[in-house]
C-alpha cells in the first residue's frame, strides 16, 4: 500500500483580502513542485517552521492541476483492481469541500466529479478496447459517520435509524457497512443527479448545515466491477471530505459538543496513526481503533491512499494550522535532502499549548 500526503493552501477570499497572510509553500527547484510548507512560530514571527509533503500545492492551483497532478494517476491503478482512497484533511473552513466537491461552475468542480468522468471514460475506453468482451459497471455508496454512527446518505432522512448501521466482517476480513445501499450509475448525469441528490439529505437531516458537515465524515465509495468471459474485478475508490481537525473543545464546550469532539479527534487521529504506520511499512496497521478506518480497511487492501492537507494562509488559523501540518506532516515520514544533504523535517511537538515549542534552526532558502 502506498500512501502520498499534499497540501493545498487556498487563496483568500474577498472578504480576507485585508488579512494577514502567514502560510505559504517553500521554494520549488525550477520545474519542480514546492515540498514544503512554512509557517512561522507562534511564539516568535521570526522563526519559521517548515513542513514537508510529497507535494505543495499554493494558492494558484486550479482544480483541474490538483486533479491532474494527485487523482488522475491512479485510475489506471483502480482499473488494474487496486483500491484507491482520496481524503481532504484539514482545519474548517480551508477548502476541504471546495477540493473535494467543488463548484458548479466547469472549471470550479473538484475532486468528486472529475474523479466520476474519468472512470467513465475510461469505463468506456475498456469496454470498446477489450476483445474478451468486457462489461464495466460502476455503483456508488454515500454515507457519513458521525459519532461514530454509520448513516445512508443515499436513503431519505426519514429512514434513518438513531443508532446508524451497524458494520459487519466479511469472510474476506473486509468490514462492510450492513444494510448500506449501492446505486448503479451509468453516466456523469445519472452520478450527479444521486450526489445532489445525496448531499440534500445531508442538509435537511440537519438544521445547521455548516456545523454539521464539519463535524461529521463524508464517504463516497465508487466501486467498479469489470466483467469478462472470464473473470470480475471489483475495485473501489473512496473519496471522503473529513470532519474539520480543529480542537472544538477550545471554543465549544456544551455537552454536544465535546461528544463530537471526542469522536472527531479519535477518528482523526486513528487515521493519521494508520498513514503514519502504512508510510513506515509496518505490519500492524491500528485500523480497527475507529469505525471509519474499520470501514476503510485502511492498510489491509493493496492500494494507493492519498491524504489531501488543506490550509488556509491566514493568521486567525494560526494553532490549528499548526496542529494539523504536524499530524498530517508526522504521517509521512520521508526525508527530504536539501543541497547539503541536510533533513528538512523536523518534528512538531505534540503539544502547541503547552509552551513545548521548541527553537528549529532556521534554514536558508533554496
Ligand atoms: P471546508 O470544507 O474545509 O470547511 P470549504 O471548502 O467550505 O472549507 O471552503 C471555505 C471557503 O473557501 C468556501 O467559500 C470555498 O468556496 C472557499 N475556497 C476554498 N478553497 C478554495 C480555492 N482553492 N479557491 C477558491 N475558493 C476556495
Ligand atoms: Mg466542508
């Protein structure tokens, strides 16, 4: 299994254009992507920390690069039976949804969409290229998991049971969501009138959308069954646009909340142990410690995770921007050599609020 970590910084928007800007990409080698992300010290404006990522995406990338660059790739992967998972990690309010679902308009459609239109295409593409006469079928599952409960969101709100589905082990060693509904899709049109469909119900489930979504994991699985004369290769690609990162318990603290806070941050950091274990190699994955890596089986299907950083630049983030490049950067523990051989990364401590920050050399740019 391999596993990519990248950060995206989103631009500002109109009504931050007065802001003070604190988060920006390293200096790429020309022809290069940047690989780092700097961010000065809470503490100390002159000193600056610097991340490292498989890749830094800034402010002027488009959907269609971020497309291109981290998902595109890996549908030939999917299509050959690997398993492919695409997350949005990252602080509320920094793009996750804008990356993964996008806009409306051609040129703003994230991640979701485009991911759909490529594996028709080339559902398609096969399907008239192969002489063994091969059928591509694709479905979807959309659900969310919200403390740490399993919801449809493809059935009506109406529908829904308070305690959520529950999961069941296949034979195979695959947890699967019991009693959860997969719809064939034949086309980008038919796909799109289930996701709007879908995320309709996300809304009137709820009556404060934004709270909401941002306390709660969105999964939508494509699985795609390839049918020959004389096999069937099932794969899945799983894009999710994950609960905000930031420590709720700092601002909120009714009852509710800390709830949801307590299964976010276990959720959250259950992942990141799990990308941390899978980029080391290791053996034992800790997938079962939380239903949505159970779900995802993360670490025991052969297959490609790429986790999505989303920042925002601004210095109202500063803490939680912290927090979240040290556990996604901790998650990806490559070395990254500058000219003289020197290892860029260096570790966040764990506790920013605890006057642990500790002095990082500073580095002169390349
Ligand atoms: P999140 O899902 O992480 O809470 P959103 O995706 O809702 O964040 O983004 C917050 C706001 O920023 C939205 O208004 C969104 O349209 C805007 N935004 C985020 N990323 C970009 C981007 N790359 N380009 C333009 N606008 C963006
Ligand atoms: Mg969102």
């Amino acid at each position: 299994m391999s596993v990519r970590v990248v950060a995206r910084i989103r631009p500002l928007l109109e009504k931050e254009l007065n802001k003070d800007i604190i988060v920006r990409a390293g200096h790429a080698e020309p022809g290069k992507a940047s690989t780092t992300v700097k961010i000065p010290s809470p503490k100390n404006d002159a000193e600056e920390f610097s991340f490292a990522f498989n890749a830094v995406y800034d402010q002027s990338t488009s959907q269609e690069t971020l497309f291109a660059s981290e998902v595109q790739p890996h549908l030939k992967s999917l299509f050959q039976g690997y398993d492919v998972t695409i997350f949005a990690y990252g602080v509320t309010g920094t793009g996750k949804t804008h990356t993964m679902r996008g806009g409306m308009k051609l040129a703003d459609r994230g991640v979701i969409p485009r991911l759909l239109s490529g594996v028709f295409r080339r559902g398609k593409k096969i399907a008239k290229d192969t002489e063994d006469n091969t059928t591509v079928k694709v479905s979807l599952s959309y659900y969310e998991i919200y403390n740490d409960k399993v919801f449809d969101l493809l059935e009506p709100p109406e529908k829904r049971t308070p305690s959520g589905l529950p999961l069941r082990a296949e034979a195979s060693g695959r947890t699967v969501v019991a009693g959860l509904s997969e719809r064939a899709c034949d086309d980008l049109r038919d796909f799109e009138k289930l996701y709007v469909e879908a995320n309709n119900n996300r809304v009137t489930a709820s009556t404060k959308l934004n709270a909401h979504s941002s306390r709660s994991h969105a999964v939508l699985r494509v699985k795609v069954t390839q049918i020959s004369e004389d096999m069937i290769k099932e794969s899945t690609v799983s894009a999710i646009d994950l609960a905000g990162s930031e420590d709720n318990r700092r601002t909120d603290n009714d009852k509710e909340r800390l709830v949801e806070s307590a299964a976010i941050n276990k959720s959250l950091f259950v992942l990141s142990q799990c990308i941390d274990a899978i980029s080391r190699g290791d053996k034992r994955i800790p997938y079962r410690e939380s239903k949505m890596t159970r779900i995802l089986s993360l670490g025991q299907n052969k297959g490609i995770t790429v986790m999505i950083l989303n920042l925002a630049p601004l210095r109202s983030y500063h803490l939680d921007t912290l927090s979240s490049l040290s556990v996604s950067s901790r998650a990806k523990r490559i070395e990254v050599r500058e000219i003289e051989n020197e290892v860029v990364f260096k570790q966040m401590p764990r506790s920013l609020s605890t006057n642990t920050v500790r002095r990082q050399p500073l580095r002169p740019l390349a």
